[in-house]
C-alpha cells in the first residue's frame, strides 16, 4: 500500500525550494562503524551489545534456569533515528536495517509463536520512500509484520532481505525512524531479537560459501515481456526488456538494477526546477520481484509499486543459466487502488 505523496515541497517537509537528495556512498567513510545489537540470555549470562551509538536495544533479557524471569508477556526492541542529508556520509540519503531473531534453548522447536513481529518505519522530517514504494511524508509509519526472521541460536549475520527494510530521501533533511519489535508469552521461550545497520558497500566476502561454498552470482538478469495492466489503465510496455541486476552489498540474495521512466520531478513537484527523469528500481530478493517506480497513469505521473512474483518461500539464487521464470504481476497505484495486470519474466545468471 502507498501512503502520502505531496503535489509540493511544504507538504513533504523539505526545507529552502525541495533540495533532492543526492549524495552517493561513499566508501571509505568517516564515523565508527556499525555493529550488531542485541542482548540475549545464553548460558547463564546475558551478553550482546546494548548500542552501537546508531541503534539501540531495549526490552526482557533477564533469564534464570533457562526461563524468563516474571509473568510476561516479554518484548524485545531494537531501533534508530537517521538524519539523511547530502552531508552525511554513513548513511548518504538512504539507509537499511536488518533485524533477525534467535530462540534459546536451541532445541525449542516447539512454540515459537509470537505475539508481536514488527518493524515500523515513521518519517519524522522530510520525506522517505521505502524500497517497497511506500511513500512518507512527516508524520506517516509504515509497519511490516511478521518479517523478522528465526534463524539458528549460533546461525549470526543471514546477510538475507528477510527482516530487512531500506529507502531512500526524497529530498535533504529528512529524519527517519525504524524500530523493530519481537513479543511473547510463553516465559519457557527466550527469544533474542539482533539489528545492524548495512554499510552501502561490502567490506570482506560474507557470502563466500552461500552457494553450497561457493559464492553467490555478481549478476543476474531479469526478462520481462508482455507487461500489461488489465483493463488498460496505463500503458506497461516500457517494462519489456532484460535488466541487468546486480547483487546488492552485504546480502546473498537480494539483487537490485535501476531504469528510466518518461516522468521527471516537475510533474510532481511543482516548485522543483530538476527536469532529470526519475529512475524505477527493481529488486529481486529471496521471495519475491519487485519494482518501485514513478509512472505516468492516466495521463499524471504517480509513485507506484509492482510486485511481480512473491512466492512466499525462500529462492536460492545460486548456479547459472534459467534459474526461475513464471507469470502474473499485482500493480499498486496511488491513491491506494489495486490494478491486477500480467507479464511474463524469467531470472537468469
């Protein structure tokens, strides 16, 4: 669903005349680098790290004899405020999180249920669009539920887009806020929720051996024919082509590629003097394909969001040649309707 979007800079919040967010990543950077947070009981102790000065941990970590200590219910938080800008250079006009959990005693495979499993995104100043073609102004969240991953007691880092969310600045100054929040009952179960902030480049080789050890491809490739709207709502024929994606930094199967549309911010922005086109965004993660893109319907530009293919289980994008190939598309529009189109895709490395 997409929520917002301002005809003018005063309602998205952007100071002078809706400066665009521009700065890239930037590597090397200044400021500490981020580390995993977390505070979980195991083995007698808690342990983890509390802050890491970018996000902070707060909630029931306090066990004994392998159960949680009171009545419950129990929760777990972890979240952060960044202030995105063409200064910054940790988080330059963008930012993402992934948030993972864990379960202790590492046998408790029963009763993993939990009440809570939630990762809310508020935009505070400015204006912010997720990945998933969400678009904030201040004032507006955006909750996902039920995204974070379990993963194994000793398992660490995932490196997946499960319980990952991103976006960008639409314009400098903009504040965002993301917190992720795990609740529970059951005082028999301790469960650990952990977060870091992702550098917008990769430091090492994390997923040397996510390819039954072996890496990941560099580069996939996305065809896609056919692509149209069911009852002609707008024209989808700029869709068809092959993109090249690319494997996105510090994930094993979350790749990303970028392409041109035919709209520019003045269409939207009335006060913006910018006339460079907007750029649509593909993403194909462990799950699903998506695109998030400023398209011209019915004759004005809006922000929308394509989810093509969500197969609600994990792919493993490893191996060369045809690796997955289908149809069907679902088309989310502004001002919040759902248009049902088609399109034929198939990935390839």
């Amino acid at each position: 669903m997409l929520l917002g979007g301002g005809s003018n800079c005063q309602q998205c919040g952007c100071k002078g005349a809706c400066e665009k967010c521009t700065r890239t990543c930037t590597n090397p950077h200044t400021g500490s680098a981020f580390q995993e947070v977390y505070q979980v009981w195991s083995f007698g102790a808690v342990n983890g790290l509390a802050s890491d000065g970018y996000l902070t941990f707060s909630g029931d970590s306090d066990a004994a004899a392998g159960v949680m200590v009171g009545d419950g219910p129990f929760y777990q938080q972890i979240g952060g405020s960044f202030y995105l800008d063409n200064s910054a250079t940790r988080f330059p006009c963008g930012v993402t999180v992934s948030f993972w959990r864990t379960l202790f005693p590492a046998n408790a495979t029963t009763d993993t249920a939990l009440s809570s499993n939630t990762i809310t995104v508020t935009c505070v100043t400015g204006q912010f669009l997720t990945a998933g073609g969400v678009l904030l102004n201040p004032g507006e969240s955006y909750t996902y539920t039920d995204i974070i991953p379990l993963v194994g007691l000793f398992a660490g880092d995932p490196h997946t887009s499960a319980g990952t969310v991103s976006g960008i600045a639409t314009c400098s100054d903009t504040l965002v806020s993301i917190q992720g929040r795990i609740a529970w009952s059951n005082s028999e179960r301790i469960h650990g929720l952990h977060g870091i902030v992702r550098e917008c480049y990769e430091e090492g080789n994390p997923c040397a051996t996510a390819c039954d050890g072996s890496q990941p491809p560099s580069t996939i490739y996305l065809a896609i024919t056919n692509a149209a709207y069911t009852g002609g709502v707008a024209d989808l024929s700029w869709m068809n082509g092959t993109y090249v994606l690319s494997r996105v930094p510090n994930f094993c199967s979350l790749y990303e590629g970028v392409l041109s549309t035919d709209c520019a911010l003045t269409d939207l922005f009335a006060e913006q003097v910018d006339n460079r086109p907007l750029t649509a965004r593909y993403r194909i993660d462990t799950i699903k394909i998506a695109c998030s893109f400023i398209e011209r319907i019915s004759g004005v530009c809006q922000a929308a969001s394509i989810e093509i293919v969500n197969t609600g289980t994990a792919w493993n994008i490893c191996g060369t040649g045809s690796l997955f190939s289908g149809t069907g598309a679902t088309v989310s529009t502004l001002p919040g309707a759902t248009v049902l189109g088609t399109c034929d895709w198939e990935v390839t490395a």
